[in-house]
C-alpha cells in the first residue's frame, strides 16, 4: 500500500513493456488509453503524479494530455526506466521481450536492405526505403513513430490487457 505522500507512478508503456520490466508499486495507463481517458483518470490522480516511460518522450507526451485535462502535480521520470535502472533501482522483471525501439530499428533496416536489394531487380522498388527514411526522419522531427504506435499493437507487445476499468480498479484499490 503507498504511503500517504507517495506519488503515483504511470507507466505509459505498452502492457508489453511494462510486463517485461517496470518500478514496484507502479501503474500501467498505456499512452492511448491515457489520452482517451483522461478525464476520467483525473478523478482517480489526486495526488502528485511522475509518468514513466522507457527513455521519458511518451511520458512527457502523457504530462502534456493530463495538464490539458487540468491535472496539476504532474512529473517525469527524467530519463524514464532505463535511468532508473542504470542508477541502480529496484524493478519487478518479467519475460524478456526487445523493446520498441530495437523493434523500429529491426523493421525500418530489414525494409529498406530488401527493397535495394529487390530495387537492382525491380526498378522502383528502392522507393519503398526512401519512404521509410522520409517516415524516420518525420518521426524524428515530429518527436513521435508511426511505426512504433503500429508495432505496440502486435500480440507480441501487447501483454496483459489494460483497459480503463482495469487501469481504475487498480487506482481505486490502492488509496491511502
């Protein structure tokens, strides 16, 4: 049970993520289903909050829906897990999986090898990693990955499900 000072820690991973590695006593909101829920989550956050994520970009994109929702108290975990864990901080670990972005990195690579590999046969066929690189560069510019969003929605990164009455209960069962 937290303590009465305790913030609450949202993981914004996916459930996949979370169930590989994860902060004791944290909670998974994935991203979407906090951006969708938001205004039924503020209800249930009346305490301070730190958002974690694998690196921090999903979980200041998470500060920013739950500030619009007029959620105040709202903090990141800067440098998200992995800083957790390189300082040396305890987490709970599950079945290891590659994260999302090893997993962007694999598919955006192995895209862009075979169509110039099939571009010296097919003419054309190159374009398809051009538009890959376009897609990589947007994603960079932009602070966001299509291609990420796309692959967290494989069985493979999906996990436990986490719906929002899940995700309540939880907050719910957990009050000081």
């Amino acid at each position: 049970m937290r303590g009465e000072n305790a913030p609450r820690l949202l993981d914004v991973r996916s459930p996949g993520e979370f169930q590989t590695v994860h902060i004791p006593g944290s909670y998974n909101v994935p991203l979407d289903t906090l951006r969708e829920h938001r205004a039924e989550l503020l209800h249930h956050l009346d305490h301070e909050v730190v958002l974690i994520c694998r690196s921090g970009n999903r979980a200041a994109q998470a500060r920013k829906a739950l500030a619009e929702a007029g959620l105040e108290n709202l903090r990141v975990l800067e440098g998200g897990i992995l800083a957790w864990e390189a300082a040396g901080r305890s987490v709970v670990r599950g079945k290891p999986r590659w994260d999302l972005e090893r997993q962007v990195r694999l598919v955006a690579g192995s895209l862009v090898l075979v169509t110039g590999l099939v571009g010296l046969v097919v003419p054309g066929a190159h374009l398809i990693g051009t538009a890959v690189g376009a897609g990589l560069v947007f994603a960079a510019v932009s602070n966001t990955c299509a291609m990420g969003m796309m692959l967290s929605k494989l069985p493979y990164n999906r996990g436990p499900r986490t719906d929002i009455k899940t995700v309540i209960a939880s907050l719910t069962d957990d009050r000081p």
